[in-house]
C-alpha cells in the first residue's frame, strides 16, 4: 500500500454528504508560485501541470475532482506536501477535521516552511474550538512570514476572547 492510500482508504467524499463551500475559510494559494512543488518521484512539469490542474477544480469546487488529482500527485510521489496540504483542505472542506490534521501536519512534516501550511492548520484547529494549537500554528506562520494577512486576522480572532488589545493590534496588521 503506498502512503497516499494510508491517508485514508476512503474516500473523502460520501454519497450524500452536503457540504456549503462558500463559508470554508481556507487559505488556498492563487498559484503554484506559492507552493513549494516536491516532487523528486516524478517530474517537475507533470507534478506541476497536475498541481496546478486540481488546483483550478479545487477553486471552482469540483473537489472530488481535485481529490483525485491531488491522489494521483501522491501515487507517484508520496513525500509531495504541496499535495498532502491540498487534500488536507480538501478534508476540512468535508468536515473530515481529524484527516485534515493529519494531512497538513504530513505536509508541515516535509516542509515546514510554507506559512500557508501553518495557518490552514491553526483554521482546522480554531473551527474545533482547539484555541491553544490554532494560536501556535498561527504564530508560526507569522514566524515564517510576518506580514502574513491571513494568520494576523486568524490570530486576532483566537485572541480576542482572551486579550483584545492584542487581537485589535493583529487586526490592524492585517489591513496594512
């Protein structure tokens, strides 16, 4: 069995299952310029063209279709964390919150510099109300790229229950 069959036998996506795209608060990369593109299993155009392929369905929400790809990506090569990350959201797009975890960390694991990765780790964590990991992956992402929008809005809201001043302040570094 290869790796990307160990993430989950099934698949994400259950006969009848309703989900409402339009409110999953993901951060997902306009373009490949944002990922890291791993792929030493197979070569770099064909990882690319499939990335960037499922991508597209990804953001259209043909997300069956964009799983498949994503799945196809890891047949190949299963160290690839811009499409462990993917399916990832693809997971909590689901409500496959655990398998979403999994998935990103899986990615995070392989290339821990991506703040993207990160912060759609903190989202999956925060929408389980896991205040404490959600903060952590956010500041991490800031870590990694400080005027990182996203993560100064996510954080802000982790923190506005327990520390306004410090939520309103990452507020403010969000629309700089």
């Amino acid at each position: 069995s290869t790796r990307a069959d160990r993430c989950d036998d099934r698949r994400l996506f259950q006969p009848g299952f309703v989900r409402n795209l339009s409110l999953v608060p993901v951060w997902l990369p306009v373009s490949l310029g944002t990922l890291s593109l791993h792929s030493p299993g197979i070569g770099m155009a064909s990882a690319a063209d499939s990335l960037r392929t499922a991508m597209q369905l990804h953001q259209t929400g043909q997300l069956l279709q964009a799983e498949q790809l994503y799945r196809q990506v890891l047949q190949s090569d299963p160290g690839n964390a811009d499409a462990l990350h993917l399916l990832g959201l693809i997971a909590y797009q689901a409500g496959r919150h655990d398998l979403a975890i999994d998935q990103i960390q899986r990615a995070i694991a392989i290339d821990g510099t991506q703040h993207i990765y990160h912060n759609n780790l903190g989202e999956v964590y925060r929408s389980l109300g896991r205040v404490a990991d959600a903060r952590a992956s956010y500041e991490k992402a800031l870590w990694l790229e400080s005027t990182f929008a996203a993560a100064h809005y996510n954080l802000g809201l982790v923190l506005s229950a327990s520390d306004p001043a410090a939520a309103q302040h990452h507020y403010e570094l969000a629309i700089r």
